[in-house]
C-alpha cells in the first residue's frame, strides 16, 4: 500500500461497492480489488461485489500492523490471522515483471490468499525453502 488509506470516513455499518470503497478509503478500485484478492472479505453472493465497512476497516488497520510485523524472506503477513504465516504446503507462485516479483501463497492456517513485493535477486534464496512457481509477464 503506497498511499495510506483513509479509515476516518468508513462506516461500519454500511456496504459499499469497490468504487465507493475506494473512493471513501482514498485510493484507486484497483487497489480494492486487489486488497480483495490479498484477503479483504467480500459479501459472498452480492452483485456487484459488496464490501462491509468494518472489514474494509479492519483490513486498512492490519495493512498498517503488517508493516510493523517483520516477515522473514520465505513467510508472509496473513491479513486474516493478522500473523506471520508460512505458505501452505511449501508452495508459492511468483509473478516477475522486470526486476520486481510478486510472491503470492495460500496462509497456511486459514487459506486465505498472501502477497508480498520481493527482489527478483533473493528468488533463489527463497527457492531454497519453498517451492516457487515462477511467471515471467
Ligand atoms: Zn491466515
């Protein structure tokens, strides 16, 4: 998350739609959608997709925490546990675009999905420990 998000006008109670999510937190819906791959609950059944205002709460307040929370190279912040996971079953996709990866896994406790920014330069390191599907985009 490089822009902070706003939690100040989110209510609740309400649900919103990605675009009012992201327009009431203060960024993109992409960054929405995103956040709602990385384990931000969406309303299971409702189209489009709704989002309740104390989730899209809890998740910017534990987007904050998992920065405070050191991750080691080959684990990774659950949003959902709010702990430092390992990733289920050793497995990880990682997608390379230029010299940035994106490491991405399932929690091991709660299956929720996981990601993390690493440096294409430690992908070997982390190969070492886990088992690393590797895209190049
Ligand atoms: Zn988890």
């Amino acid at each position: 998350m490089p822009k902070q998000a706003r939690l100040s006008g989110i209510k609740a109670f309400r649900c919103y739609t990605i675009e009012e999510a992201a327009e009431v937190s203060g960024v993109s819906p992409r960054t929405i959608r995103n956040w709602a791959a990385g384990g931000l609950r969406v309303m299971d059944g409702t189209r489009p997709s709704l989002i309740r205002g104390d989730d899209l709460r809890d998740f910017i307040k534990s987007a904050r925490d998992s920065r405070k929370v050191k991750t080691r190279i080959d684990t990774f912040y659950c949003f959902r546990c709010r702990k430092e996971r390992r990733a289920a079953e050793g497995l990880a996709d990682c997608e390379v675009k230029a010299n940035r990866a994106t490491l991405t896994a399932l929690c091991e406790v709660c299956e929720t999905v996981v990601s993390k920014p690493v440096a294409v330069a430690r992908i070997p390191e982390i190969a070492r420990t886990l088992d690393v599907k590797i895209t190049r985009l």
